[in-house]
C-alpha cells in the first residue's frame, strides 16, 4: 500500500514507519519536526517536512493514496492545562484538516493514535472500550474530539477508521543497525526519566504519591513495548473497514506500581536510583490497566514483549548507545 505517516520522526511514528517499510509499503512521512527527530526519519521513506494543517497539499487525489496513520499531535497532559489552546489547534484542528484532506482525495482508510487519556479516572479496571470517557486532562479532550470525528466521518462518508488507544508506551525499536526510541522533550514519561537518573543525567527521581490503594501505594500503570504496539498498526490497517470505526485498547491487561519500575530499571542498568516522594499530582488516577481483548480477538493482535524487563532493557540499550553514545 502507499501510506502516508504523520509524525513519522517521533517515537511511535518511527516505529511504525520501519515496520511498514519492512512489510513491503510505500511510506511518505508528513512531520514538520516540532518535537520530532530528524534521524528518526527511515532513509526509505519520502519526508515531506510541513504540518498536518497544511496535509490538503500532499493528500491530492492524484498521489494515490491507500492510507493515513496519524501519529503527529502535541502528547505532554501537564502542559496541555497550561496551553490548552495549543492542544485544541494543533490535536484537534489540525487533525480535522487532516481529515478533509483525506475525504477530498478519497483516501480509504485512516488510523489514529488515541490514548487511555480518553478514560480519566477509570469506573472500572481492567478498562474496556466501552468505558465511561471523561479525560481529566485537556490532552484526552483534545484526543477524544477526534475519536468522535472519527466515528462521524465512518458514518456519514464511509471512511474506514480505525482508533487505538495506546497506555504508556515503552522500549525501544532495535533490529541489526536500527535503534529507534524515546526521546521527548521535556521528557514526562517514568521509563525514560528513570534512565536519566540511573545514567547521572538528572539527580532523583519523583514519585508522585506513595499512599494511593495499591500494593506499595505507588501508582500503578500498564505498559506496552513500542514494537507491541506497532504490529498493532499493521494489523488495523487490513482490519479497517469502509463505515466503520473500530476502537481498540493497546496495553499488556498487567499493571505495575511505580515502585515496581523503578526496582526493574535499577536491576537493568546496575545503578542506583535516588527517589524522592512528592505530593501527588491533581488528577491522577490509582490504577489504569486496559483490557486488550477485543484487539487479541478481532484483530488477532499477541505482544511478543510484555515484561517491564523487555522494555526497560530495550529502553536502556538504546540510551546508551544513541543518548550516552557508549558502544
Ligand atoms: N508515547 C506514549 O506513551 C503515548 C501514549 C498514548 C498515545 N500516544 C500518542 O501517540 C502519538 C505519537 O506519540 P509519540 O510518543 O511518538 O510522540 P512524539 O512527540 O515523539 O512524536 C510526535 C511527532 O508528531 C510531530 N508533529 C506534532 N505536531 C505536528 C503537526 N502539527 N504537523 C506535523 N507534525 C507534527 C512531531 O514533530 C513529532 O515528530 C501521539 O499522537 C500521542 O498522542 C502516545
């Protein structure tokens, strides 16, 4: 298929765009390098280096599409209560442009990185698809906006769509002389916080809160290895189907409290990790763990990598050779 790939030099998005060009696609990547890595760029595939706002000039009915995966948005949730403007316009305009774009040319079909963000203070665990929506944050807002345009576009033009609602992302793609990973910044996800700490980059790490209704009173979460994840994106493009939008869970259905990761990371790296306790943050909820079956059964979708040991080694083998630059 042809595909184009928005925000193909972030995390994911290079993950995927390895993968599709690995499987025998065609890949043109659409990101205009606001947080995104111009290394991470597969040297297969074509970059087209604009905003998705602007998606109308590359999504022409002649350029032939097959297909959109659209990973390219703005992903940090503190930061979007503090510039909520900024999320709306760029998460949600920019992806509405995206999707005219795509309805104008008559691409077929569409996937789109959702997020657990969507669920807020989960009703019930492990989380299901059908969960109660109530994002407690303007980042799931912003995601969860889409999903709904998602669902209409399904409806009223026929657009084959596809929603996966990723948990917390971790690991790191490596495979002979590729290493993609994990570098945002600023850098809010535990994993690779944890390693800065562990490579003497930064001096503690800050657990928010240790009296929660957990096993060590420490938060718990689910985590899913990037490569997991991926396959996932393969797999919902043959899935996707005209007028319908399906929406699935991607995470491993096994949590694990904060303190859990950071015991891991030390085992990984041989380092010691300072840890201080700090308040805990507005709106974080307990526990969030998904239920993944509706992709295990209709999608047909089975993690390879689901050991916070797999993440965090493949998470630290790529530190160390492309952040710290040891061999
Ligand atoms: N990382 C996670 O744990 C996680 C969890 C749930 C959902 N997601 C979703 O997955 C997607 C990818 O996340 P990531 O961790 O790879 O983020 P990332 O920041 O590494 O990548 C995002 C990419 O999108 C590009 N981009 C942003 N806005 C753009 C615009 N307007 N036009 C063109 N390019 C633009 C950036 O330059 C960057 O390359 C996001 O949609 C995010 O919401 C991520």
């Amino acid at each position: 298929m042809k595909l184009l790939v928005t925000g193909g030099a972030g995390f994911i998005g290079s993950v995927v765009t390895r993968m599709l060009l690995d499987a025998g696609h065609q890949v043109v990547i659409l990101d205009d390098l606001r947080t995104g890595h111009r290394e991470a760029l597969a040297p297969d595939a074509t970059h087209v280096e604009a905003s998705i706002h602007d998606a109308a000039r590359v999504i022409t009915a002649d350029a032939g599409f097959d297909g959109v995966l659209h990973f390219a948005a703005l992903i940090a949730a503190g930061e979007s209560m503090i510039k909520p403007e900024l999320y709306w316009r760029n998460n949600t305009v920019g992806t509405l442009a995206l999707i005219d774009a795509v309805r104008a040319a008559g691409v077929p079909r569409m996937v789109f990185s959702s997020t657990a963000a969507v669920y807020g203070n989960p009703t019930e665990l492990p989380i299901t698809e059908n969960a109660v929506k109530a994002p407690t944050n303007t980042y799931g807002a912003t995601k969860l906006a889409v999903d709904m345009a998602l669902t209409s576009e399904a409806i009223a033009h026929g657009l084959a769509a596809v929603s996966l609602r990723y948990f917390n992302v971790a690991g790191a793609h490596l495979a002979g002389d590729i290493a993609l990973g994990e570098r945002h910044d600023p850098e809010t996800h535990l994993i690779p916080i944890a390693l800065d700490v562990a490579a003497g980059r930064r001096e503690k790490l800050q657990l928010f809160g240790d009296d929660y209704p957990t096993v060590d009173g420490t938060c718990v979460r689910d985590y899913i290895h990037v490569a997991d994840l991926a396959r996932a994106h393969l797999l919902a493009l043959d899935a996707a189907t005209s007028g319908q939008h399906r929406i699935y869970n991607l995470g491993n259905g096994n949590g694990f409290t904060n303190r859990q990761v950071v015991d891991v990371v030390r085992e990984v790296t041989g380092h010691q990790l300072p840890v201080e306790v700090a308040p805990r943050r507005e709106g974080d909820p307990a526990e969030l763990v998904a239920s993944s079956t509706l992709a295990r059964e209709e999608l047909g979708w089975v993690p390879q990598k689901p050991t916070l040991h797999d993440m965090v080694g493949d998470a630290w083998a790529f530190y160390r050779t492309h952040i710290l630059g040891q061999q």
